[in-house]
C-alpha cells in the first residue's frame, strides 16, 4: 500500500492484536519533507505500541527453513546456517541471487529500511540465539545509535562469528551514504574500533564477506596462524606462502617426525617441508596417504591445493582429502586450478563442507579472516582492576563549571587526571619572580617556566617558555626576563604571572586524546607525538573504556612501536604504567560525561614510569 | 624421450638443419647432482649451435590462431591478444584451463621451463613485436640474467601493457621458489623496481594478473583517475566508490552541465553526483539516456553496476551500455550482481569486449590497475642533464687500491662525491692540535672534531667526536683533550690524529645508500635517517641509472615525505639540489663498478642545497 495507507492499517493491526508487521512500502524519510514527517509520526506512534515492525522503505525479511518469504522478492534462498542482515534491499537481494549459485543457505534474511522500529541491533540480539543460525553477517550503512550497536555486538559475537561489510569507509563513501539513506554514517574509526573490541571482524568486500561466511558456516575457528600447504603443483604453493604471508599466517615447516613419514611416501623430487609438495603426477591415494601421514596436529588450517595435470583425478583428490582429514580440528579450504577439469572435484569438496575456490589467494584470505576472528573473540573480558577517585574529580568539575570555564588547560587537568591516578608534572602558579623562584625550590630542579595568559596561545612565540632552570636564582630572573618581556610583546594581553613546572627529561613523547564519537561517545586515541601524529598519523583509537588487552593491541598496532620496547640498545620504557595510564584516561572518559575531549600532549614514556607534561582539554 | 636421449637427439636436429626444437623432458637441473651435470653439457653444447630451445623440462608452446599447440597438454586455447608466459607449466596449464570458461584469447602461451637457451626475456621481446599480441602476461619465479630482464622489459612494456605475477614475495615464498626450481629470486624489491621503471605493473594474485589482462586486451588505457560509477543500486554505488578510493581512484563530482542535463532526465529520487544512481527501477532506455546526458569526457574510466531487481532486463541494459558508449574513448567496465539473474546481460557485456564482474570491488580494482599502467607508461624517457667527472673519480679509484684500501670513510669518499657534483662538509686531517686549529681557521666555524683512528668505530663511545666548536682556541683544547682521552682509553688503538669537518646545522637528515643488487645490479636507497629508517623503514629503492622522475616519485614513496615540503610553517627543502643529488649518486654507482657498496648517511638536505656529512663504502 502507498505510504499514506500504511500508519492507518498499523492502527489497524494493532487493533486487531497483530504482533509484527513488515511495511515495504517507501515514501517515508528517504523522500523529501513530507516524507520524514511522515516517518515522524509513524516513529511517535510506535513507541507506544504493542506491534513489532520492519521498515519502512525495506524490502522484508525471509526464513529459508520455513519457507517463509516476506519480501517482495521472488523464490527462496536455499536453507542453512548464515543470518544475513542488510541496510540495503537492492544489494541485499541481487547478493541472494549470487549466493544461490553458489549453493549458499541461509538462516534468516532481513533488510532493514527505514529501521522505524527494528534496528540492525535488534536483529543481531535475535539471530545471536537462533539455533540455526551458526555465522552472522550483515551489509551495514551506519548504526541507529552507536554504544547500543556496540554493546549488542559484544553479546553476538561471543556467541557467534559475526563479520560485517560497512559501507562509507571512505569519506566520498560517507558522503554517498548520506545522501542515500539520509543517515550520518559516524566515523568509520570508531566502527572500526567498535567492531574489533566487540570480537567481529569487517570484511573488505562484498565478495570477502560471503566468502568468510562460507567458511565460517563449516568449518571451526583456527586456534592459530599456522598454515599448512599440500599441493601436487610447486607453483601454486609459492604463490599459496606469498598470499599467506601478505595475510599474515605463516607457513612453519613440518615438524621432523611428519617430514620422516612423508619422505617414506612420497617420490624423491616431492618436497616435504611446507608446502608439501606431492609432484605433478600425484594421484588420490598419493593425497590420501599424504595427509595421513601429517595427521590433523601439524598445522591450524589446511590448504590443500590442486592443479589440473593431464591426468588429475579431481573428484578421487577432493574424496581422499575429505575421507583423510574427516575429524580433524582445524579448518580446511581447498583451491582446485584448472576450470572444467576440476569443478566436479570442487564440487565434491563444497558438498562435504570444504570451501572450495579456483585460486589460493582467496582461500588463504578467507583462512587468515578466520584466524583473526578467533583471536578477536579469544580475548578473555576483563575487568579494571585500577582504583579511581571519581568524587574528587567531579566536584573539581563543579568548580570549573560554576567558574564559567569551558577551554582547560594543564593546571586545571593536571588534578583531574591525578585523581584517575595518571601521574602529572603538575604545573604551580606563580605571581612575581620571587615566587616563582621558592615555588621552584620546594618542587626540586629543573624546572621549567610558561608565562600564564589566558590570551596568549603559542607562548613560544613572545618568548614565553624558559626550560631546564636549575636553581631558584636562575628561575627569579628568567621570570622577570619572561614577563617583562611579554608585556612588551603584546601590551593588551592579560598576564597572571607564570606557571612554574618539573622539567621532565628524556623518554618518549606520546599523545593521549579523548573526543566523543557522535555514534559510539567517548574514543581514546594513543600515538607518537609530534611530527610523528602529525606527518605520519601513527594513532589508533578505540572505544572507552579500554581494558589493558585493548590497550596494548593499540601500543602494537603503532608502526613507531618498536621505539617503545626500546631501540639502538635504549631501555624498554615502562609497559605497565603505559598501559594502566591509557585505561585509567579512557575510565575517566566514561565517568565524566561533562569532559567533552582532552588531549594529554605529550605524556612522556620513560623507562621508569609515565608522565603527563601538558594538557588542554573543553567542557 | 627420456633426458638422456636429449642432447644425442638435438644434435641430430641440427645435423638436419632444424631451428628450434622444444625439451619437454625433465631430469636437468631441477632433479640433483646428475641432472645439474647433464643440463650443464646441454648448455654448453647449445651456446655454439644454430638451432634454439626451449626448455628442458617445461611444457612447450601454443599459437592458438595457427592451432599450433607443440606442449603435452591437451586442447587449444581461444585465440585472442594475451601472451602469456610462464616459469611454472603445472600452473599454466591450469589457468588454461580456467580461462577457457572466461573465453580469453591468448596470441602465444610459452611455458619456460629450465630456460637452458630460451629465457623470458627473449620471449617478452619476441612478443613486444608480435603482431597478434596486445597485452603480455607473465608468471615468473625469478629472471635468468636482471639487467638484461631490465633492459628487454623497458622495450617491450614501451610498446604494450606487460603485467608479471612474481612468486617469492616474501621470504618464505622465496625460499620455496628456490627450492621448486633451483633458482634464485633474487632481491624482490629489486624487482619491483625494475618492473615500475620499465613501465609494466605487478599483479597481487593469480586472479588480479587475468583480470588486468582482461581489462586491457579490449579496453583503453585511462588517461587520469577519475571514475564514473552509474548504478541503479545506492547500497552498490557506496561499495564502488569506497573501493575506487582505496585503490587511488577519484570519485569526483559530476559537472554542472551534466548534472543539469542529468537531472532533467532522470527521476527526482536519482542522485546526479557520482554514482550516478538510477534507482532501483531503472529499465535500459534510463541507462541509455543517462550514458548519453553524461557523454565521454565526463570521467577517466567508467563503471556500470547493476544489481538485479524484480524486472531487471540485465541483457537490455547490456545492450543501452554498448550502443551509448560506442567509441568512447575511455576503459569500462561492468558489476552486474545478482548470479543468474544477470548472467546473460553480463555475457552480452563481455561479447562487446567490456569485461564484467560479480561485484564492483574487482572491477574498480582493475580500472586502477589500468590507471596505474598507464600513469607507468606515460614516464617520458628522460637523459641525464648533470656533468660529472668519471675520470677523476677513477684515478682517485686506482690510488684506493693501490693502496690495498677495501673499506673506506669519509675522507676517502669526499674528493668521490665531489667529482660527482655532490656537495660535501669535506673533512681535513690534522696531527695535531695546533694543526686543527689551522685548519678549522681555514674551514670558517663552527666545525665538528673526530677522532681518527681505523681501529675505532664507535667513535663517541671513547669521547672520540665533539661538535660545534667555534673558535680556534676551541678546536686547539678540544683536539687536545680528545687525543689524551683517546689514547687513555684504547692504549692498543693507532690514533692518526683528529678529523676536522665544517659543522652542518638544520635540515633533514636523509640516507643515500647504495648495493649491487646479485640480479639487477646497482641499486640506490633513499630514505630518512635514523630511527626513521631503522624502525619505519622508510625508504625507497630503484635500480641505477635513475631519472629525476623516478627520483621525485622514491621521495614522494617515503611516508615521511611532508616533512621534505615544509610542516608547521618550514621552509621546504632544496628539492631540486636533493633530487639532481640522488640522480648523480645513482650515476655513480653506474660508472664505477669497483665500488660494491656506499651509503652517505646523514645526507643533510635543507632550503639552500643538500650536503654529505658522512659516509662509509666499501670496493
């Protein structure tokens, strides 16, 4: 029914004690003015209604199994284990028709629309208890409302392998997703970071998507990187080690005792270290005895590779790897090269469950995904086992906000953050030289100065910044230098006097940020300061809180991370502080909802703890 | 005929005056110590006999268009335009095979074998003048002889598209390459340098490389970056532009006269931007009039994507794209999604020489490819401008060894770089502190002071380098100083007396290092010094000579490369002096094979001019 229809025959329904309904029709908030107000009042009216409904503007929902198809698609995917949910109905229903081809079933499919009701979230939350469902996957445009797309994901995905294709990565991306669908797409960095804390995976393309979902539909979760080529073509398995290493699996040699087993086997020229090459004229039994002879705890994922020769015997090859390696606990893909001449034994594969493909790359892509998806979901979830003192921090709050402040600098953070028990060089004011100087001797030398002015932003450029003062003369003098000389400078600027500091010497220059994501709140952000932040954008970024698992993958996934665990013979700087302060900062985000971003720049790094030397930060 | 019976057979041939024979037979070189000796006596015999040979053990040769097929493998490919080229028959035969149910037509197949007399160079120049040929493929695990590689592929890829698949990308990959056929890969950054020099491209994977071959066997070559997208799918038209960005395209807006003339066209619900969405309901007559309005000069490259709907006509739409775009002078490509559904507009699709994909990932994929060929090719060749002193480079070479220096330092590569036209902080030795006084006085201030010494290496370690000393009197105590506490510290070391160096103040600091690559000969590394290069390696490598457009394109490679163009307000540094500077180090490297190696580190590039500061080298 046209749009206007559809709110009356809700009432409708609704009257007549009808549960759920789908509504297909468009017309709503992806068409113009009287389109979102038209969605409006249907958004109002259901928020106090009894029926459940998908839509607007989507195209249903289908249950293969039941033979249920409420869409206006035509036929019926093939029964099995994959939910497939999608913000698109168009690419959602031209993927079923591929994946009909590829014999692909399925558990549930929905598209979402308009999501007036249901959210991508909802559905996850229920296909996260379907019994029939054994792998999530979703086509995504942009969340509903980030921190309850996040929290539901964490819940699916440790009950279920979940891998999401999110459309809008780039930022032309983005714009087209807007003007598509009319949603903001939120930033893809902390997708990215809500879909890696949550244990999901993304996938890089629509076909990557469907084809860790084939994967991950039949065969279990590798339970590490070790990959294991056997193949009767030698270049195939060098091309098999480049993809595998380009996708970060490796590719160990067998241990000495399989090598000892397999050299009774198999032909002199054969290769037995890995890939385990059988030789161009292998035959079934050759594969057969083969894998035997490797036996199921050599490796944690299995790619057996075949080229068509003269006298290839696919489907004999494809039986022998499924009879060989029955029971076995590790993941297994096959890549049959050849066209014609191997589809019967692909086929063979596909039936018993092997993912099968026409080159290695694709399939070793699709084995290091699952490789990363189990070590995603392997994380154990912890809690902080830091002590904060939340109170403190926020009746300090009250007082900046009963001051009127909004922008901060160090001296007003430099409590906040000691009272998360980030350790702070914490500024002290001073008013003239003479105090200057005994703020300095009962905080130890060096020291460093910077004149106080709240209108005066790059200090170093009126000569406001004096560092590595050593005794209370030199900071009485420095001090009446300083303000002398920027009152010359610039005559209209307020000065209050200067902030005296502890100097802080050597380490590593590190930036902490928090900013609030609109879709998924408050994201912390560690890298190298610096020109290293700024030519390099050497950052990463999750979502708060961090717990000291997410906060090293974050130290690791630097580039300039080797500098930490030292280099040239430097000492490590001290790990554990590094971590705790990252999650002690990403706690007092989430505490204190009046801090709209912070920026710690730099927090300095040290052999022997960590620093906070400046701040600033906006409420 | 067993491998034995080869050579009596071949001399045979020749007695009765054959041409060119091909060995299919194995037991040479791949298959130990016999096999080695019998390839070597056919090697030896072949270097003085008229008749050419391919092989041993490889799988011979096809020219489909004459249906000549002289391998063991069954059948005839389609004829076309691709030659394709491989160091693995096993594979080659099998992506035969698989491109036999892709209908690709290929001019030549050559499988290489053991290359005993005909080597992939010799083919790649054969097929660079072949009529039938328009697009040259090759899988190579390694190259006979890299110079001549280097200098054949520079012909070749002048006259059409090549595209390689390297196997032993990694080392791992590498290591099974040498033990699959014996030969060495060679330095594969060395490789990839040679590939982007010459003008031809590498491919990821199997698939990628046929792709490619695909695209340019029908399709024109890009002349920029910017790709249309024209769906009628938004979720797909999101997909495609989030992997043109990945992949270096451009997604730019539509002109103002195309979009007006669009928008009179299309429904109000269509989006004009780019992707041109047509919505859902999209019918052939819409594609049409939309390819029309928007005309051939709109974009670089054009991407049609469909996905099937309820009354998608896919082949009705194939044939709007043909008819429209007829002549345009720009690459297309088609994404029509949906399995069965489309599969017969995409057929009609590729008849009309348009290739076609499931998805739009790898048709973006291999426009870009396209693009980056293109950009490849379009290097103008270029002749060195500089002038450089080679004579006195050499006689200063002969006075090295004679005598019997190996390893040399600054003092000795200063007068070199200097004869080469690269500016030097020229250091000058002194014997004793009233002689460093002298000279520094000579040099102007500030100077540096080193100790010299060929037994110390670490020179600081020992209190053995002092900087920035500015007066005469300076430069006296420091020598003298530094020469006591020298001598205290290495009793058994020969102290020859101090190096005394003008002092290099700002700039970057960049390395400029040169190997001999065992395959491709002399190759130059440029990159930023320090930490830079030792944690980020980030550097940038090209084989020797060196144009300055390929010196312009290591810099701009470097992920630190802003820094060279100016951030937070720099000035930028001298980038012509910088890059004339590489281009004749490279230069270098070429005239005086007697250096094996040479690294001048750091090279202090800044607003005025670059100078080196140090060096090391070895003949």
């Amino acid at each position: 029914m046209p749009a206007p229809a559809v709110l009356p025959a809700l009432k409708e329904c609704v009257a007549k004690g009808v549960p759920a309904a789908v509504v297909i029709s468009a017309g709503f908030r992806e068409n113009g003015e009287e389109g979102r107000k038209r969605e409006g009042e249907l958004r109002e009216w259901l928020g106090g209604q009894p029926i459940r409904v998908l839509g607007p503007n989507c195209l249903g929902w289908i249950r293969p199994s039941r033979r249920l198809n409420v869409t206006f698609a035509p036929g019926m995917p093939q029964a099995g284990n994959i939910a497939f949910v999608s913000h698109s109905g168009a690419l959602a229903v031209a993927i079923l028709d591929w994946a009909q081809e590829r014999r692909m079933g399925f558990s549930l499919f929905a598209s979402l629309g308009n999501q007036a009701d249901i959210t991508e979230s909802d559905v996850l939350g229920a296909v996260a208890c379907d019994d029939e469902t054994r792998v999530i996957v979703g086509y995504i445009e942009g969340v509903a409302e980030g921190r309850h797309f996040f929290e539901t994901l964490c819940e699916t995905a440790a009950l279920k392998p979940v891998v999401l294709l999110k459309a809008g990565r780039s930022e032309e991306g983005a714009r087209a997703v807007s003007s598509h669908t009319g949603a903001l797409a939120g930033s893809d960095r902390a997708f990215d970071a809500a879909v890696r804390q949550a244990g999901a995976v993304r996938a890089g393309s629509v076909e990557e998507l469907f084809e860790l979902a084939r994967g991950l539909a039949s065969q279990p979760l590798p339970r590490g990187r070790r990959l294991l080529v056997v193949t009767n073509g030698g270049g195939l398995g060098i091309v098999s080690t480049d993809a595998a290493r380009e996708s970060g699996l490796e590719v160990a040699p067998l241990a000495d005792p399989v090598r000892r087993r397999l050299d009774a086997l198999l032909p002199p020229t054969a290769s037995v270290v890995n890939p385990v090459d059988l030789v161009g004229d292998a035959d079934a039994a050759r594969y057969s005895n083969a894998l035997h002879a490797i036996g199921p705890s050599a490796a944690d994922a299995l790619l057996v590779v075949l080229t068509a020769q003269a006298a290839t015997d696919s489907v004999g090859v494809a039986r022998a790897v499924i009879g060989a390696t029955r029971g076995w606990p590790v993941p297994l893909a096959g890549a049959f090269v050849g066209g014609a001449r191997v589809s019967a034994g692909a086929r063979a594969l596909e039936d018993a469950g092997i993912p099968c493909y026409a080159f290695p790359e694709p399939a070793v892509k699709t084995l290091a995904g699952m490789a990363l998806l189990a070590e995603r979901r392997a994380h154990p979830p912890e809690t902080p086992r830091f002590t904060v003192r939340p109170a403190e921090a926020r009746e300090q709050f009250g007082r900046l906000k009963a001051a009127g402040r909004s922008q901060l600098g160090m001296l007003d953070l430099a409590p906040l953050l000691d009272s998360y028990g980030i350790p702070c060089a914490a500024p002290r004011p001073a008013a003239t030289a003479a105090e200057a100087a005994s703020v300095a001797e009962g905080m130890g030398f060096p020291v460093a100065l910077k004149v106080r002015s709240p209108d005066i932003t790059h200090k170093t450029e009126v000569g406001g910044v004096r560092l590595g003062l050593r005794s209370a003369d030199e900071v009485a003098t420095a001090t009446a230098e300083m303000l002398a000389r920027v009152t010359a400078a610039r005559p209209a600027a307020t000065i209050e006097g200067v902030l005296v500091q502890p100097m802080v010497e050597g380490g590593k220059e590190l930036l902490l940020g928090m900013v609030r994501d609109s879709q998924f709140g408050p994201t912390v952000m560690v890298g190298f300061g610096g020109i290293y932040v700024e030519v390099l954008k050497d950052t990463a970024m999750r979502l708060c809180p961090v717990p000291v698992s997410e906060a090293r993958a974050m130290l690791d996934e630097l580039r300039m991370a080797p500098l930490l665990h030292g280099v040239r013979g430097e000492a490590p700087v001290d790990m554990r502080a590094l971590l705790e302060a990252i999650c002690r900062f990403a706690q007092l985000a989430v505490d204190l909802p009046e801090l709209a971003e912070i920026e710690v720049n730099p927090l300095v790094a040290g052999p022997a703890g960590v620093i906070a030397v400046d701040a600033r930060g906006r409420l």
